[in-house]
C-alpha cells in the first residue's frame, strides 16, 4: 500500500513480483484488495496466481517497474553433459518483506492488546480492544476463537476506523485486519474497535489461521499478546467505557476512602460542559454517566476528570454521531 501511494518504494526485485497478486502485471490497489481477501479467508486461493512463483534469471528493478514479468523456466538445448547452474528463486506471492525466506521471521519485541467486554442494549455483550502503550502503527491482525457464530453486527470503529472489509468469519473463528496508509498514533485505554456478540463471553483467545501480530510506524513486526483488561488495572488509572461513546458512557476507579467526588467533562477548548458531584465508598468505584448528567454531550473529544481528596484523575473520551 505504500509503494502504491508513492509513500515508499520497493527496493528488491522479489518485492514487485510478490506484490503483483492478481498477475497482472502492475502494481495497483486491486492487489491489495485480493491479498486482504485471501488473508481475510474471504477467497481461498488467488484468482490468477500461484501461492508460489520461481524465477529463473530475476529481472533488474528497473526492468520490473514498467511490468512485471519474468521467465519460470530455463530453456536448455542440445544437453550433452551435466547442467549444474540452473536456479531458480522462490517468491511467495505477498510476502513483501521477505519472512518467508527466514528460518525466524518474527522479532523478540511484543506488544500487548487487551479487552475489556461490557455490557450493550437487548443482552449484547460488547468487546472493546485496547492496546496497553501508545504507539504509532501501520498495520496489524490477529483471529480469535470460538466466536464466529455469534458475531452481532459489523465492527464499531473507535480510535481506528473499522467496516466490513476489515475482519470476516471462517467457520467459528473471527479474522481481523486493518492497515493504514499512514502511520496512526494510538493511546492507551482508548478503545481501538469494539465488536457485539450474541452471548456470554468468559475470555478470548488467538487463533493460529493469522499470525497475531502488529506493525509500527517503521514496519517493524511486532507480536501481539491478548490480555483482559481488568477493572480499574491502577490506583491512578481512570476507565472510562465504551469509549469512543454516542453519549452515555461508565467511569471506573479506585477509592483509597470513602468520600465525595466530583466528575468533569471538559471540552477541546477548556470549557466544562458537564460537573456533578458524587459519593463513592472504599474500593472500585463504578458510576454511569447518562446523558441527563453529562448535558447531551456534542460529537467531539473531551476530558473527564475525576477530582478525589487524594489525587485528581483524567482520561480522554470520544462523543461519536
């Protein structure tokens, strides 16, 4: 996708014929098209290509950048003796970095996604996806088990935007995948995307059908690690859910002593659209902010801020249509 929009450009022979998914000849945006159904389990095979190509005599960068073809074969005539030189390179139709060539194609270095599931309207149960750090990122996919007969609804789009296009359903397993032109900065403990399912979900676990893994700003692969997101995981941290939110949404938090709190819902621009004051005993504290509380809140990013006697707690909240 990015050698497509002119971001950054093959710099191996072997990455123009993998990317040329459909045979083409030329690189466009219907390659990544077929290659996102195909990982997706959508189509099970490419239309017009092999999962393998081998290459005899790879063409010069130069040569495939106006079309991409290549000889598969060595033609050898009048064979009196034996004939030693014929090789041959193996490309994997869209292995673009090359993993496939390497005995240990996946880095040391992971990276946590966790999920908290909530409770929707009509006993949907709705699971929101985190990461655990902020980081930029390019790309990433994972396939989760047991789920795919009781997906609701098409993904909901969070701090990513997510559509159809982005996961499918193979038999009872759920696959996802997103990428980006750009890299896209996320923050913790806001929601990436959540998805609603029909029933009771006790915890979640990858899949082996896509790799779990995540891509950063530098393309650098990284694997994923599933973890549930625990009520209020610190004493200094603040859950806010779901989040982004058509309005309604749930505070979460830790409360050294019982006392009174207050709740702030500020704007972009410094003004406090919402302030109510509340009561909370020792332990996790679980408050409902409904739209009679927070003054029908705008489309929008605000801050929520939660004002105890021992310290002052914030998250970022998203106000969707």
């Amino acid at each position: 996708q990015r050698h497509i929009l002119g971001l950054s450009r093959f710099d191996a022979s072997n990455q123009y014929i993998a990317a040329d998914i459909n045979a083409s000849g030329t690189i466009t945006a219907s390659d990544l098209v077929e290659l996102r159904r195909v990982i997706l389990g959508r189509q099970t095979s490419f239309t017009n290509n092999r999962v393998w190509n081998f290459v005899a005599n790879m063409p010069s960068i130069d040569e495939l950048k106006s079309n991409v073809t290549y000889d598969s074969y060595h033609n050898v005539t009048n064979l009196s003796h034996d004939f030693m030189y014929a090789d041959f390179t193996g490309v994997k139709t869209g292995d673009i970095n090359g993993d496939s060539y390497l005995s240990t194609g996946r880095s040391n270095e992971n990276i946590q996604l966790s999920y908290r599931i909530v409770d929707g309207k009509a006993g949907i149960k709705n699971i929101e996806f985190f990461v655990t750090q902020n980081i930029a990122v390019t790309g990433f996919q994972f396939s989760l088990s047991g789920l795919g007969d009781q997906v609701n609804e098409e993904l909901t789009s969070g701090a990513l935007k997510m559509s159809q296009s982005n996961f499918s359903v193979k038999g009872t397993d759920i696959l996802v995948s997103w990428t980006a032109n750009n890299a896209i900065e996320l923050e913790s403990n806001v929601a990436l995307f959540s998805m609603a399912l029909n029933t009771e979900v006790e915890d979640l676990n990858f899949t082996s059908i896509l790799s779990p893994e995540l891509y950063d700003e530098e393309l650098n692969k990284l694997d994923l690690q599933l973890i549930e997101k625990r009520s209020a995981d610190g004493f200094d941290e603040l859950g806010v859910y779901p989040n982004p939110s058509t309005g309604d949404f749930n505070l979460e938090f830790v409360i050294d002593e019982s006392q009174e709190y207050e709740v702030e819902v500020i704007s972009h621009n410094g003004v406090v659209a919402s302030r109510t004051n509340h009561f909370g005993n020792k332990g996790v504290e679980q408050l409902s902010m409904t739209a009679s509380l927070t003054s029908d809140l705008n489309s929008g990013i605000y801050v929520v801020r939660v004002k105890l006697k021992e310290k002052t707690l914030t998250q970022k909240l998203i106000i969707v249509d």
